[in-house]
C-alpha cells in the first residue's frame, strides 16, 4: 500500500504509470500534517491517455462481456478487499482523519458492495413485448461504454466501491478520479481490481486536481456516462457541461437532512441515534443528520441531553479510535468555524462546543468540537447551507404540518428521519418529507453502507440513484430489438 516512503502512480492499461507531464502532490494526514505518501498530479493528456485504455477495452472482444465472468471476479474483489481489511482501513483512517472503527466499517462496506453487485451481474435481463404474430419484440440491458467516476473525500474506499462495482457489473469500463484530500484507498481499489482479474483497462485510477482532470475527465469526447459525488458547486458546473454535451450524468451531491423529533419519541433510543448522524466522521457526511427538529414540549429535555451526550465526546487521531477525528483540511476547518460565528452573530446559541479542542495534542490537526447550536430560526444560513462539520442545530416545531414544512425548508432532500411512536403519524411524515431516504425511529441501518438501499436525492441533492438494484441500472441504457417474422 502507499506510504510516504513510495512514489504512487496512476493505474492505467493495467499498469502503474507515472505522470505524463511530471507533476506530484502530496497527500497528508490531516490529524498531524504527516504526508503520506506523493501522487501525480495529473493533466489533461492523462485523462487521454486513462479514457484510451478504457476505450480499448471495450471495443475489443472480451471474456469480459460474459456475465458469469464478472460474478467471478467481482466476488474474487470482494474477498481480497476483505483479506486486506486491517491494512486499508488504516490506510483510510490515516488519508481521511476519521476513527480507525469508522474506516473498517468503510472497509466492510466496500467489499460488501463489490459481492452486492457480483451478485446482479448475470441477472441483468431483458423483455419480451408481445406486438403481434408477426414480430418478435425484445428488449436487452447493454453498458454504456465508458463511464467516468469522480468521487468526494470523505467516504472515498466506499463510495469508489458503490460507484465502481455496479459500473463494472454492468461491464461498463471505467476512470475513476478521486479527490485529491484522500486519494489512497481509490488506488488501492485499482490495484486490487487488477490482482483479481479485471481485464486491463476496464478499471484505470487517475489522481489530481478538479480543474486539471475532473473537468477533462467529465467534457471527455470519448467518455459515455459522468458519474459525480461531491458538493452542489462543482456538482452544477459538471453537469452544466455535461448538459451541453448531452451526455448522461448523476448526481449524488450534498444534504441538510432533518431528524424530527415528535413528543412520543422514545429519547432514549433517538438521542444516541441523533449524536451519531451528526458526529460520524466528524460530520463530513452528505447525509449528515444536521438538523433537530423538536416538538416544543420536549425540545429543552431534547437539548439538554443531546448537548450532554455532545459534551462528552472525545476529539483525537482516528487511528486511537476516538469518537470523532479532525476535518479534512485547514480550508474546510475554517468554513465550519466561520459558519458557526455567523449563526452566533445572527442570534443563535452555543449550547456545547463552537471551538476547536485544546491541547498539544491537538496542535498539527483541523479539529472542531462537537457543536450544538440552539435560537436557530430555519431561515438562518446555518438552518439551510450545508456545513459539512459537526454542527447540530435545534429548532422547535408546533404541529405536524410545522414540522413537516420546516423539514422542507431547504433546498435539498438526501435523507431524512421521523421519531414516534405513532406509526401512522410516521407513514404519513415520510410520504410529505420531500427527501430520497425516510427512515422512521432510525437514522440508517448500518451494516456494510447498506448496499441494498437506493440512496439519492431530491431537489439540488442531486438525481440518480447510488445503492441498491437502482444502482445498478444507473450504469445501463435499454435497447429495443424489433424482429419482423
């Protein structure tokens, strides 16, 4: 795996390549500073050079092509990335900051997804339309060539995988750009895919910037569908170009998802749950559970023990396994602070956190504490933008329809959560939330990033569908054959 003591290459062709023009950066652990290890700072002619190889092999006859043989070797991935787990979690813990608990969990998710999709590979079929005794009608599920990857920082091992297995599964090749913050784990996807027996130039890694690749990569002529998780900016200035290519993309981009709280919520199975969204890779989560809303009977009990459970979480290096790492990088630290002041000056309350920790401990890293902030109206920025740090923020709500109506106050729609004991209540919340995920009394389900739920956006969160069987169908376009008898 890379370390600061190799020199990483791009995985292209099926081979480990160096830059064509020469350029390094260095990726660096964003508790301590430590670098990492270096990796090519790639240009435009790698990404000519990485869609070539892709390109190549899907134009020549493979054994590729027979499904059964991408079960095979998908399933072979799955069990490599398992054998391997101790190290690629380490590996992710270090590139990303976050506790190592966290990253074996990433792990196990990967491969999950990798046996998940293995599983469709050889399921991926047609219909048949009846038109009358004079024709055969059917329809047959094909790839569409060469499919594009540009994956975010900070769940970079799991959404490669989520990303690359159903594109490969569908027996698409494909170039994966990861973000330059944490780019590691994405290589160490390549090289696995390699060592079990994808064939050279169906899976190909390119490391850089988004300026000088990911927009190259995205505008590419000879590339067949754009698949982008990231933040809502750079997500509208891909997919305007791609719009003006018309070229197929999906969007899984950014969430100010809600938790609603109604007063039969049972707290003490919510309170932990409501923590955990929010604090989980130290809020760095497009799904980040980065709203409480709380019918106004409960709310001061709801924020005394959420800001109490908040005040007692431990900051550290993630390899110590602490309850949350630091943020990924000194610009991200920033903004999360600089949102936080904002709220402040706007009439919000600190409740527990609004600072970084203190300490020698803490002096080489982008650490932010768990913060609650309460006197939030939903229409301050810190309600409605998202932050991507551990920042809780409280509202009270009235009614059924309030809470439903500030749920919504948003521009996005990832994910969401209903809290009551009122089963019906709870149906008919989920169905007037507009968000792709509802959950009721939960906020996820966890085990192996639940591969098999759909998991996508409404509104500026973006469209398309990662996860589950819809995932797959992504990475596929339906074509009809008329046979004239």
């Amino acid at each position: 795996m890379t370390t600061n003591s190799q020199q990483a290459r791009n995985l292209i062709g099926g081979e480990e390549r160096p830059g064509i023009d020469g350029g390094e950066f260095q990726s660096v652990d964003p508790a301590t500073g430590e670098v990492l290890g270096s990796l090519v700072a790639s240009t435009e002619r790698d990404v000519d050079l990485a869609v070539a190889a892709a390109r190549a092999a899907v134009d020549r006859d493979s054994d590729w092509q027979v499904p059964r043989n991408r079960v095979i070797v998908l399933n072979r991935m799955a069990t490599l990335i398992r054998e391997r787990a101790e190290g690629l979690a380490v590996l992710e813990s270090r590139d990303t900051g976050k506790p190592l608990l966290q990253a074996q969990a990433d792990v196990a998710g990967a491969a999950r997804y990798f046996e998940f999709y293995a599983g469709f590979a050889d399921k991926l079929d047609g219909r048949s339309i009846p038109v009358g005794p004079d024709f055969v009608d059917f329809t047959v599920r094909e790839p569409y060539g060469v499919v594009a990857v540009i994956t975010a920082w900070n769940y970079p091992i799991q959404i490669a995988a989520r990303t690359v297995a159903p594109a490969l599964a569908a027996g698409n090749a494909v170039v994966v750009k990861p973000a330059p913050e944490a780019p590691l784990s994405t290589l160490e996807i390549g090289r696995i895919a390699h060592e079990a027996g994808v064939p050279a130039g169906y899976l190909n890694v390119i490391t850089g910037g988004g300026p000088e690749v990911g927009m190259p990569l995205a505008i590419h002529p000879d590339v067949d569908l754009v698949a982008f998780t990231g933040s809502r900016d750079v997500g509208k200035l891909l997919g305007s170009a791609a719009a003006r290519l018309i070229r197929p993309f999906s969007l899984e981009l950014g969430g100010k998802s809600p938790n609603v709280l109604f007063e039969d919520a049972d707290l003490e199975k919510a309170i932990p749950a409501v923590v955990n969204a929010i604090v989980q890779n130290a809020g760095q989560n497009c799904a980040a559970g980065s709203r409480l809303l709380v019918h106004r009977s409960i709310h001061d009990q709801v924020v005394a023990a959420v800001g109490e459970r908040m005040g007692s979480l431990r900051c550290g290096h993630g390899i110590g396994n602490p309850d949350l790492g630091p943020l990924i990088t000194q610009r991200q630290h920033a903004k999360v602070a600089g949102m936080v002041q904002e709220a402040v000056a706007a009439g919000a309350r600190i409740v527990v956190g609004g600072a970084s920790p203190e300490g020698e401990e803490f002096s080489g890293g982008h650490f932010y504490l768990p913060t609650l902030l309460s006197g939030v109206d939903s229409k301050m920025a810190i309600a409605r933008e998202e932050v991507f740090g551990p920042v809780l923020v409280a509202i009270p709500f009235d009614s059924d329809q309030d809470a439903v109506q500030i749920a919504n106050d948003t521009t996005y729609g990832l994910t969401s959560a209903v809290w009551t004991a009122d089963v019906a209540r709870g149906h008919r919340i989920a169905r007037r939330i507009r968000s792709g995920q509802v959950y009721i009394n939960t906020y996820g389900v966890g085990g192996g990033g639940s591969a098999e739920l759909p998991f996508g956006g409404y509104r500026q969160s973006g469209h398309g569908r990662t996860k589950g069987l819809e995932g797959l169908l992504e990475f596929t376009q339906i074509k009809n054959v008329c046979v004239a008898l």
